[in-house]
C-alpha cells in the first residue's frame, strides 16, 4: 500500500443529480489536495467558509445558544448548547453533536447546521464540541475530548433538563468515526449509556486496505490522498503498530454492547466499505445497525445537495431513524408527492400492504415540494442548510 | 464469546416488528410435505386482488402468454391504471413474486405493487412460474426471463415504455430477478432499467453469519431455506458452490456490466449478509447499486408489518430509487 500506489480501479458513478454540488464542493472546501505541508492552509479555508453561530441561528427564533466548558484531560474544552427557547415540562432528548473535518480540519460551528435541525425537528437539546485536532493533539486526544463532552452532558442532565435514557451522539465524516469512537469508550470505561450512535459517512479506518479507497484515489472529494494525510497526522506514518479502536474504530475486535448504530454512506466514496464492514461487524455481534448506502453518493453528498432525490430520501431514512430511537411519535419530512397520475389510493391504510396508504410521509400530508432543482442553490451553499459536515 | 450459542447472537427485532414475528412463530414450520399441500390452496392471506382494486382506478387483467420454448404457458397479471390514454408509454414494474421457490402465488403481492403505483404512474405485470420441487431449476429461472422478454416485446401494445422496465421481486422473487439480470446481460437480451432486489434469496451454502443467527427463528428461518435449496437444486448441489449462478446468482463470478441495483434488506434475517455482499462486488468492478438495511427489519417485513415505520421509510426509499432510474 504504497502512497503513490495507483491502482485504478474502475469505480461506480456519480448519481447525475450530485454532480454540480460535486463541482462546488471540490472547488469551495478543496481546491487544493490535503497534505501533510498544507494542513494549516486548508484549515484557514475551511474556516472562512464555515458560518458563525449567529448567522447559522439567523431564522431560527425558536432555538436558543449557550457557551459552556467542560474539563477533559487535557483541560477545558468548549462547548455550545443548542436548545429550543421553550423549555416543555418532559425531559428532552440530547444528542452530542461531533463536527467533520478528517480530525484535522473545521471547528464545532461546522456542525451548527446539524445541532439546529436536532433542536427544531426532536426538540433535543444538542451539545457541539470542540475537541482537540491533529496533528498537534494525535492519537485518542480528540476522542477523548469527545468523551469527556458526553461525561459532561450526563453529569448536567437535571440542569439541562434531559432525559438520560435518549441520550444520542452523532456526526459526520470525522464527526461521524468520533461517535463510533465515544460509543465505544461509553461502552468500555462505564461512560454515560447511549440510545444510539449515528455515523454519517464515517471516517472509521486508518489502513486504507478497502477497495472503495482504491476506486476514489484522486477523484471526487474526501479522496484517498486526503483521507491518508489526516490519518497519518493523527496516528504517525504506516507502517503503524498497535493503534487504539478509540482513535480508529474499525480497530475494535469487539463491536457487541454497542448501542444502535445508523450508518449512512455514498455508493461512490472512499469511506464506503470501511462503513459497511463497521455495520456488518454490529450485525455479527447480534447488535442493532442500520445501514443505507446511496447509489453515485459523493461524501457528504446530503448536505451538500439536500433537493436531489437521494438526498431527501436519505433525510427521510435519517429522521426514522431519529424517532425510531428517541422514541417519537409524528410526521417526518415528506420524501416528494406522488407521481402526477399515480394511483390514489385514498386516506384508508386498508390497501396495499398498507406501507404507502397512511403512511406520515404520504402526499396527501406533504406540504407542495419542488422536484429536484439543480443541486448548488442558496441551500446547499451552507447557512442554516449547511451539511454536519465534511471528513 | 467461547461458545458457539454466543457466537451466533441474533439481531433483535424492531419492537413493532418482533410481535408479529412472535405470533407467525406459533405457525407450524415448512416441510415438504406442506409444501405440496399447498398446491391445491387458492386464495392470498395478503388479500385478494379484486378486492384489493375494488373502487380503485385501475385496471386488473389476467393473461397466459408463451412460456420458455417447450415449456408451458406463463399468467401474468397486468395492472394498469385505468385512464392510460392511447399511444402513452408508462414505466413499468415486472414483478416476480416470493415464496422460497417453492411456494406462493403472485396474487401475494399486489398489495406490494400498489403502494408503488399510488406514488408513480406505472404498468405493473405480475408473473407466475413453475414452483419446485416438482419443477426444480432451472424451470423457475426460464419462467420468469421468458415474461420478461415477452413484457420487453410487448411493450407498446402494453402501454409501457420498454426502455423503463423496472424488474423487481422479494425473497425468492429477487433471487430471480438478479438472476434475470444476469442472463439479460449474458444472452444480450432486453435492458432493463433497473433490478430492485427486495430481500432477495441469492445464495445457497448458507454460510454468511446472518444464516448461523436465524436458525429456528424468524418469518423464513435458516431450516426453511435449506429445505428450499434442496427443493431447487436437489441434494448434491443444494449447498454447493457449483450451483450455477442462474440459480443462486450469488454464484456469479462476474458482476460487472448489470443495470442499476436496489437492493434491500431487513437487519434481522438470514438473507442480510448475502444481500450486502452482493451490493457490495457490485461496487467493487464499477457498477450501480444502491443498498438499505433496515434496522431490525425480519424477512419481509414490509408485508408482514406494513404499519411498522421501517416498512414505510423502506418504501419512501424504493419510491425514491424508481424516481432515479425513471429520470
């Protein structure tokens, strides 16, 4: 597995609704390949793109924002707390909420997309962390600082008014292989119990043996090249000797006792397999996973293009899950309304397997929604739109 | 994890879905001799399709149309809505419907096409096939290619357009619709625009991990497979891998060159890890394949507990799919 080892493997495509937001991506978060000499170059670009707390929350009355600290081993790590502004009288679900960046990149705004959109669709009170990066803080720094961040929630349970038993840690790329990481240490140091752990496109494995890292080597975004930079800055150069499932989760031998995993991942990316193997090995173990891999799906193609079809149907198959596990009743976002002359099967679920007739997400309920425009509007162009994020 | 028990740990049911599970449990299991029992039984326990479009603006036509060359005649039914204008060329679903390959009808699964033909505007034609064991491959297989190319030939007369001919099926039925596939591809048949794998039925040795944790449990437990295999195949290559790929497609070597795959999956049956494996050699040469493995999900799920939220996410993401592979 030499670094400049090019096998070209044929790879799967782009789905042709992604590939403008591709372009966009490509240009906007990585003009430049990450290399171990441009870590900090890259950091200022992602920064300058990344929006502040107030204009993420611009447009959202309905959620409020406080600045915190908690002490980890390393000492005092920032956090924000994103909240609804009406306190109900239940307990509210929490979720600690992980930001991207491939470990080296972004701080915990990058996530303030993600922290809002718990807030206003759950009600949850959501936690974002800045833990420390590489390579200054390598090894197990930054999951440790994430650790320490849900030690922190659990320990502030009654003052934040959370129910402990919906307790849920979540992100995306890095973000993504963090909450894997704190699902593992919750699990072997007796941390705070889980409801569940989201990995969206996770950044799981650090020895880039799978065939996905093969086939998006120097092409679309969060490639082999950069994916291979950001390990080697948080682990050292391969050959590596023993390194933590803390800091790589798909390190761990044992994935039993984990809490219920959601993976979701592009079809056409590098982290794909790594995520699949990580989802099967729960499933090995007799745990709880769910695994969704998106045909022609670009790393953290979601985000960055939310009016594709994929995109929405991977929104849908999130929010299920959301409520599947924070136990929640109601409607979810509709996916699109039927066909225009499709068969209307009226509001009775006697018919058909009775999937489609009723369902919450059906037409009928859905609020009018455009077909998929072209991907790179105001939408996807960050803000409140903006994706959890990247690697 | 020392013992073998332990090993072996299944995926718990989703808590909507584990009740239903737990009350099919007290059925009496598959054998064969309730397999040939069955033959004489007419009716679908998912409801009977006239009544099912009773009231609806759609059309139900059964047909016999040529079956394979020197085999019997095929029924198919057609559903089609009911104000297809002439000279209009629909997407259509060609369904091919489950029961291990050894049981079943398609009047099974109407319910199934009607909730996609209540999202997109479609031609569905269901078909039926020869059943083993007293017809063991590759009679099935031949069945259910030769009404795919008859639905392909016939198009325009069936108001479809052949260029968005959807192949779908669950269980059994989407073993035989990967299968289509593959022969489509190798004996340069019609192309299809997509093949939509519901938990499909693809490999005979039973050796994946999710085959080890399903023994004894669940809607299609790993007995109940055995038994189908051997139905197919008969003893010698029920488990072997040289089983040929027509009948087993996760026997194929070669995966490249197949049109787009949905692929889909409960977490919590024995079918879970052939199903991700095969999503997953589609993408390792290149190819097209989307796959959802819903958490909890027992075999079939979405028939068996269609008011389970999983039933109904897996559906938004089967319509979302068909979106994609119709654009």
């Amino acid at each position: 597995m030499s670094g400049n080892a090019r096998d070209h493997l044929a790879a799967p495509p782009y789905d042709p609704q992604l590939t403008d937001a591709l372009s966009w991506f490509k240009a906007t978060f990585e003009p430049i390949p990450l290399l171990p000499g441009n870590i900090q170059e890259n950091r200022d670009i992602v920064a300058a793109i990344t929006p502040t707390l107030a204009a993420a929350m611009e447009r959202h009355d309905g959620v409020v924002s406080s600045e915190r600290v908690a002490v980890g081993p390393r000492g005092e790590i920032e956090l924000t707390v994103v909240e609804p502004v009406v306190r109900t009288e239940a307990a509210r679900p929490a979720a600690l909420v992980i930001h991207g960046g491939g470990l080296v990149l972004g701080d915990r705004f990058f996530a303030a997309g993600e922290a809002i959109g718990l807030t206003e669709r759950y009600g949850a009170v959501a936690v974002l962390v800045e833990y420390r990066r590489a390579p200054e803080f390598p090894g197990t720094a930054p999951v440790e600082d994430c650790h320490a961040a849900l030690t922190w929630i659990a320990e502030h349970a009654a003052e934040l008014h959370l129910d402990p038993e919906r307790l849920v840690v979540t992100g995306f790329s890095a973000g993504g292989g963090l909450s894997a990481g704190v699902a593992l240490m919750a699990r072997d140091l007796g941390g705070p119990r889980l409801a569940g752990q989201l990995l969206g496109c996770p950044m799981l494995d650090d020895r880039d043996a799978t065939v996905s890292t093969r086939q998006y080597d120097g092409i679309g975004v969060w490639d082999r090249t950069n994916n291979r930079t950001a390990w080697s800055a948080v682990l050292g150069e391969e050959p590596r000797g023993e390194v933590s499932p803390y800091a790589a989760p798909a390190r761990a031998t044992d994935l039993s006792g984990l809490p219920p995993a959601f993976v979701d991942v592009g079809g056409a990316e590098v982290f794909r397999d790594e995520a699949i193997d990580y989802a099967s090995r729960i499933w090995a173990a007799g745990g709880s996973a769910e695994l969704h891999v998106w045909d022609g799906g670009f790393h953290g193609f979601a985000g960055f293009a939310p009016e594709a079809w994929a995109s929405r149907a991977s929104a849908v198959a999130t929010d299920s899950w959301w409520r599947r596990v924070l136990r929640l009743d109601g409607a979810g976002p509709a996916l699109v309304p039927a066909e225009e002359g499709a068969v209307a099967l009226g509001g009775d679920a006697a018919v058909g397997t009775g999937a489609g007739a009723g369902a919450d997400v059906g037409a009928a309920a859905a609020p009018p929604v455009a077909g998929p425009s072209a991907p790179g509007g105001e939408a996807a162009r960050g803000g409140d739109a903006a994706p959890s994020g990247i690697a | 994890m020392s013992t073998t028990e332990q090993r072996f740990v299944p995926v718990p049911f989703d808590p909507e879905v584990a009740p239903i599970v737990e009350a099919m449990g007290a059925a009496p299991a598959m054998s064969l001799e309730s397999i040939l029992a069955s033959r004489g039984e007419t009716g679908s326990p998912f409801g009977d399709p006239a009544e099912l479009v009773k009231g609806l603006p759609i059309t139900l036509e059964d047909r016999v149309i040529p079956g394979p060359a020197g085999a019997p005649d095929l029924e198919i039914t057609i559903l089609t809505p009911s104000d297809l204008t002439p000279g209009e060329a629909l997407p259509a679903l060609y369904n091919i419907h489950g029961g291990g390959m050894v049981v079943g009808h398609r009047s099974w699964e109407t319910g199934r096409l009607l909730d996609l033909m209540s999202r997109h505007r479609v031609v569905c034609v269901n078909v039926e096939y020869r059943l083993a064991p007293e017809d063991p491959y590759p009679a099935g297989a031949e069945d259910v290619y030769a009404g795919f190319v008859w639905t392909h030939a016939n198009a325009a007369s069936l108001g479809i357009d052949p260029e968005k001919i959807v192949v779908m099926g669950g269980s059994a039925g989407g073993g035989f619709t990967a299968a289509v596939a593959l022969m489509a591809r190798d004996r340069r048949g019609p192309v299809m625009a997509g093949q939509l794998l519901l938990c499909p039925m693809i490999d005979n040795t039973g050796t994946t991990v999710s085959a080890q944790q399903y023994r004894g449990l669940g809607t299609w437990t790993r007995e109940a497979n055995d038994l189908a295999w051997t139905c197919v195949l008969g003893e010698e290559l029920a488990f072997s891998t040289d089983a040929l790929e027509y009948a087993a497609p996760s026997r194929a070597t070669d995966l490249s060159g197949l049109p787009a795959a949905f692929i889909e999956v409960g977490a919590a049956e024995t079918f879970r890890d052939e199903d991700v494996e095969y999503a997953s050699r589609i993408w390792a040469v290149g190819g097209r394949a989307e796959l959802h493995v819903w958490d909890g999900g027992c075999h079939g799920f979405d028939m068996y507990a269609p008011e389970a939220r999983i039933s109904r996410a897996a559906l938004d993401a089967r319509d979302s799919w068909l979106r994609r592979v119709w654009a």
